[in-house]
C-alpha cells in the first residue's frame, strides 16, 4: 500500500554562505517535478528549533571555517550532527558543506575546525588554489539521468570557488576514523550512533563516486595551483543520506541536480513511513 506523503520541509542552513541561492533553486526544481501533489516548504536554518522541523538539509558552500564558528557558537553543531549522524536524515553539502560533513579534512593555517561528518571521505580543502584560480567546467553527470525535458547527455556547468575535492576514501568504520584522528595535519568529525534501525541501514551504505574531473581538463590548464598525481579528481560523492559536492550548483540556473534530489528526499521520506507503519503494527 502506497501511503501519501504529507508536506516535506527542506532546510538550507543560513549561518553564512550562498543559501538564498540554494533556495531559489529548489524553488524552480518544484515547478517541473512530478511530486505527486506534495507540498514543499523550503526554510533558512538557523537554530535548533528550525532544524528540528526539517525532513531534510542542504549545508550550502561559503567558508566552512566560518559556518562552523557561527554553528559551535550558535549552539547548532551538535543539532546538526544528530540530524546528519544519528536521525540519518538526507543531506547535501556544497564546497564548504562538503567539507563539514566529511569525515576527515586537512586542518586549515589557523588549526583545525569542528566538522560534523557522515561521510568517510577524506576532503582536502581549497584544492584547486586560491579564489582567483576558481573556473568552470562542462561536465557529464551520468547520475541525474534525462531531467527537465533535457538530454541526459547535455553537461552540467560546474563552478568550482576555492574548491575541495575528495583526497580518500577511508574505511567504512561505525566509530570515529582513528587513523586519520592520529595525523597531526587533519582534523575529524566525532562519532555518533544511529537511533534506530532504518538509520542504522543507512549507516551501512558504503561511499559512492558520483562525479569526477580529470585532471587533463581544458578548465584546469592554465591553474597554476593545481598539482596532483592521479588522472581524475573526486568531486561528487554519496554515501546512503550524505550527499557531497566540489562544485556550486546553486551559482548556476541549471536546477537539475536541485530536482534528482528532491526526488531522493521524497524516497527518503517514503521509507521512513513504511518503517514507522511497521514498526506500530510489530508493537
């Protein structure tokens, strides 16, 4: 039995960095999805009480350095963790999100900076160089399919600001990453536990690359910031309701991966009905 989904509110977490532009977006994704009559509420985050109303978050790019400053003093890291690490509620991060729900990152000049995790990646910071080393690529992005009546073979325009890029992917661990707690040059998310056992599901799922740029890209030929060993750099990852990018979706008009991920909320939402119906009927 197919159980109609109720309203789905969606956060974008508004400390600083590029969250109206997020919100634009989602709103225009809605305008083409076929979300079978579901009403969208999208909010700016900014206290506990606001992320509590959320079925799901986007942690917009910005200076992470900065977003988690505000978020420790707000009182909000520790909120957000529990949404992320132990409810397991879908989330998305660009450029400096990226960062803050890694597992592991380089320490900045200063030190470190609070991350909050959810995905076991490793993620080098400003990879690319400095902000005047920032470009755009077209690239293919075979996950979102044929969307918005367009090709799925046209590319995706990806702005990269001071961008990270996925360096590792490290050992799915349900605790905290202790080898790359022991480096002195890099900074780790704490632990949580699931709360229950639909997000203990999630917690199994292992990192997916969902994008890559490769190093030979005509974008990147004249950076000079940019050394690496390796062919292709990892820009896009997912890993069950953790879902991180290099790139700044939101500073583009382009709403296509805005809509794949609506879509994958309102999935997120449908499973996590049909485990309460089920849970209430065993009980």
């Amino acid at each position: 039995m197919t159980v109609p989904i109720p309203d789905v509110t969606v956060g974008v977490l508004a400390l600083q960095g590029a969250f109206s532009e997020h919100i634009q977006l989602l709103r225009q994704a809605t305008d083409t999805l076929n979300s079978r009559n579901v009403k969208w509420n999208f909010i700016e985050v900014r206290t506990p009480a606001e992320l509590a109303q959320c079925d799901a978050l986007i942690v917009p790019g910005g200076e992470s350095t900065t977003i988690s400053l505000v978020a420790a003093r707000s009182g909000m890291l520790e909120p957000l963790r529990e949404f992320v690490k132990v409810l397991r509620k879908p989330t998305w991060g660009t450029c400096a999100g990226l960062i803050l729900l890694a597992e592991s990152a380089n320490r900045t000049k200063k030190g470190g900076q609070d991350l909050i995790g959810g995905l076991d990646v490793r993620v080098n910071r400003n990879h690319f160089g400095r902000q005047v080393e920032s470009f755009q690529a077209n690239l293919q992005l075979p996950f979102l399919g044929a969307s918005l009546d367009k090709d799925a073979n046209e590319p995706y325009r990806c702005v990269f600001i001071r961008a990270p890029v996925v360096e590792k992917i490290l050992p799915h661990k349900l605790g905290i990453q202790t080898e790359e707690a022991s480096a002195d040059d890099r900074v780790v998310a704490p632990a949580k536990q699931p709360v229950d056992e639909l997000a203990k599901e999630e917690l199994k799922a292992e990192v997916e690359v969902m994008a890559k740029l490769s190093t030979h890209s005509p974008a990147l030929q004249n950076n000079q910031e940019h050394h690496h060993a390796g062919a292709e750099d990892i820009i896009a990852v997912r890993q069950g309701n953790v879902f991180g990018t290099s790139f700044h979706p939101e500073l583009t008009a382009d709403p296509r991966i805005h809509v794949w991920w609506l879509e994958e909320i309102l999935k997120a939402v449908e499973k996590r009905q049909q485990f309460e119906l089920a849970d209430r009927s065993v009980s």
